[in-house]
C-alpha cells in the first residue's frame, strides 16, 4: 500500500457559497514570481551566465526540456497559446534549422552533455511536424542529452490529425506520455469554437497509446465555451469517463478577446453564465470523484494509481511551467519561440515572435525576450506557495529552519489575511503549521495569494484567469 503523506487531506469540500463569494482573478502559479512580472532587463548574457553556473552544487542532477512547436493547421477560437496558423510544413523544417542553433548555443553553454529526466513538446499542434519532423527533433535532443530510462517523455496530440501509425511511432521516438485535447464533444459546441473532432477518432488515438505502451494518457476538458448547458457537459464527461484517460483537466474557459484575437470569433452571448459554469463545475466534480478519480488540485485529477495521485499522497508532489509534475523540482531548459525556462534562482522568457526569435539566432544570440533573478525573498514566497499549491500543507518550522526566519515577524502583514480565510474555514493554522482544509482545496489559487508580494506590491498589466 503506498504510505500517505501525513499532512495530505483525504477529501475536497465543494462549498458553493464560498467559490462565489471569493471567485476573482489571480495566477496559477505554474511559476513564482509568475511570468508577467519578468522584464527586458535580463537578457541573453544573463542566461548565458546562469546555464554556466548550473552545474555548481548540482552535477548530478537531471533536467527537464521543454520543447514549443507553435504550429496549427486550423485554428481553434478559444485557443490562448503562442501559434501560427499555417498548412505548410516546410516552415517546420525551417523552424528544426533555428531549434538546432537554439539547442547547440544551450548545450555548449552548458558546458557537458546534461541527464533529461522529464521532456514536454507543447503547441500550438506538436503533432502538425510530420513523423519524419518528430524523428528529426528527437535525433537531435537525444544526441545533445542523455535521456534517462525512468524520464517522463511527454507530448500534446491532436487526434484529427494524428492516426494510429504515429502514435505507434511516437512510442518508438521515446514518448511515453501523452495528452489528448477533447474540449467538449458536443457537436454544436465544436462548431462554435472550429474545432471538430468525433470520440471515434480520439477513442483510436487513446486506444493506440495504451497499445503501444504509453504509462499515461490525459485529456483536456473546458468548461465555459459557447453554447455548453450543465446536459451537454455532463454527457462529454460521461463519455470521458467511459475512454477511462489517466488523467483529467478540467480548465476554465476565460474569454479575453481584447488579448487573443481568434476569441473575437466567439459570440459573448453564447457563453454560459457564471451560475450555469459553477453548476458545470460542481457536478463535474461530483461524477469525477464518483468514477474514482483523485482531485489533485485547481484543476487536475487522476486516478488512484497514476503516478501524479500517487506523488500527492507522499507530498512528492511538484508544480512548474507545464503544470503539476511527479518529479522533483529541476532546472527546466524553454527551446522555441515564446518558451519559458528556470536555471537555478533565474526564470527566462524567449521572444514570442518568432521573426525576432529567428532574427537573435541569425544574430548568435540566445532568443532571450525577458527573464529575472529571484532574491532571498522570491524564493522563500515560491517554497510556500509550491508547498501550498502541492501538498495542501505548510510546516512553519520547517520553513523558519531552511530560511533562518521568524515566521510571524517575516509575515506579520500576511498573518491577518490567514485568520480571515481560517474563520470562513479554507484553512487552519496554530502558528505550527497551516493546513488547507477540504473546503479550501478549490480555492488554493486565493490561499496561495496571500504570499505573493509582487501581486500585493505591484500591479502589472497582466489579466488573470478566474481562480474557479
């Protein structure tokens, strides 16, 4: 039996009354400080510096790759990803040539050939680059690292335009996990946001991972897009739950059209109301953890036996740039245009248009847009909030130990927000530790808040998703 961590709650609290009372906007936390507040200030010599020292302390320790293939066939409405519509697949081949320069400039930089222990291609559509593309990419990650044989290789499929043969061949490549989009199955739904995809065509792509070896199948749900009702949400989970995926993410659709242009293409009227989405999501919730499957935070859940539930219940549990992750936290290594990295104490940024991506590594420069170095006080607001945010826990004692501080004085400004949220019962705290009860587990992302100087202190033009 696997042990349980000893601060890990067993149960989650849907409490509607509160979910409405203190929905608002905030980060995920995927990093802190989070990516808006990175500036043009940390730049390519910066990280050039910052992956010369990664080896100091920390010779033996894996990294994770992150890959962005920003490429789409189609577009699809409610999409808020870094992309280019295209059918031309030559401008991938193009794409490789500028990744090769990217990757040669890192590992050289690096200074030795670094152990991969978790590997993650994003999009836009990893799957629009052809088998022989993919085999392409891999060649060359693969003989720059060392891809250990434990690693999580991971990519994002699209199964209107993958078949059975390349997921056959992806297996082959080295992948090992992969995540499905479904969004809704709905077929109004689909129409409404340009994206047609039957369960036949992803029940074949799920079915041929599982044949071909993979550990780990996810899907991605939304809630919030045009035209969904509490009926015809339920009867896509249904149908989830029938394919029985490994994992579940279940986002909330936010409509910010004034950021993501292809939103503008989506009737406002047509989208749900609030109580109609908070209805979707209760009852979400409810059929989810009915069939068996393990809340593992904000939005995630997984079956009992999957590596992600399992690493929750031993507080094993980590967050970064990808979302929740089984492996300890690592240096993660962005490659393409718009990715996000973290060497050591420094986060980075590459340009997110991919003409000044091209432009700096024309020019031998790393395609750095923006970055920062974390201070003393960065560091020891993400070692609470990653504790917060995974293990639903937070040992003061630990934390004065580690970070040579008084809890109480260093966080006499926070120490009546968490009063306030312990009375309405989201968490308790006896000055020892601070425990997110049930009912506080959906309303992590406010929890995590408290702590988050920079959002405190400083505004910045980002906009939020809601937190619920």
């Amino acid at each position: 039996m696997t042990p349980t961590h000893p601060f890990f709650p067993d149960s989650c609290e849907f409490d509607r009354e509160l979910i409405e009372r203190l929905d608002c906007s905030g980060p995920r936390y995927t990093s802190y400080p989070t990516a808006d507040r990175f500036t043009a200030a940390f730049g390519p010599d910066d990280y050039l510096r910052w992956l010369g020292q990664h080896q100091l302390g920390q010779s033996n320790r894996a990294i994770s790759l992150y890959a962005h293939l920003p490429f789409c066939n189609t577009v699809c409405y409610y999409c808020g990803c870094n992309k280019i519509i295209t059918k031309d697949k030559s401008k991938a081949d193009t794409y490789l040539d500028y990744l090769e320069k990217e990757v040669d400039a890192v590992v050289a930089a690096l200074g030795k050939r670094e152990k991969v222990i978790q590997l993650h291609f994003g999009g836009g559509t990893p799957t629009f680059l052809s088998d022989a593309q993919l085999e392409r990419l891999m060649t060359l990650l693969k003989t720059r690292f060392e891809f250990l044989p434990e690693g999580e290789y991971s990519i994002e499929i699209d199964p209107r335009k993958v078949g059975r043969d390349t997921v056959f061949e992806l297996a082959r490549l080295g992948f090992n996990r992969m995540s499905v989009g479904i969004q809704d199955f709905d077929p109004a739904v689909q129409q409404a946001v340009n994206r047609v995809q039957s369960e036949a065509e992803t029940l074949e792509v799920i079915e041929a991972a599982r044949e071909a070896g993979f550990r780990s199948v996810s899907v991605d749900l939304i809630y919030g897009l045009p035209l969904q009702t509490l009926d015809s949400v339920m009867a896509t989970l249904d149908k989830v739950i029938r394919i029985a995926p490994d994992r579940i993410a279940l986002y909330n659709y936010a409509h910010l059209p004034t950021v993501f242009m292809p939103q503008r293409r989506i009737n406002e009227a047509d989208l749900p109301s609030a109580e109609t989405k908070l209805d979707i999501l209760q009852e979400s919730v409810k059929r989810l953890t009915d069939a068996g499957y393990v809340f593992i935070g904000m939005d995630h859940f997984a079956k009992p036996d999957d590596d992600l539930a399992v690493a929750l219940r031993q507080g094993r549990l980590q967050r970064n740039f990808q979302g929740y992750s089984t492996h300890a936290d690592c240096d993660m290594i962005g490659l393409g245009v718009s990715s996000i990295g973290k060497i050591g104490p420094c986060y980075t940024q590459n340009h997110k248009d991919i003409d000044a991506y091209y432009a700096a590594l024309d020019e031998g420069r790393l395609p750095v847009m923006r970055g920062m170095v974390l201070d003393g006080d960065d560091i020891l607001r993400r070692s609470i909030i990653q504790s917060l945010m995974c293990r639903f826990a937070l040992s003061v004692e630990a934390t004065e130990d580690v970070f040579g501080i008084n809890f109480a004085h260093y966080f006499a400004e926070e120490l009546p927000k968490i009063r306030e949220l312990q009375a309405m019962g989201l968490l308790s705290f006896d000055g020892d530790f601070l425990m997110v009860e049930p009912k506080g587990r959906f309303l992590i992302r406010n929890i995590a808040m408290i702590f988050d100087k920079h959002l405190r202190d400083r505004q910045s033009g980002a906009r939020y998703s809601k937190v619920i």
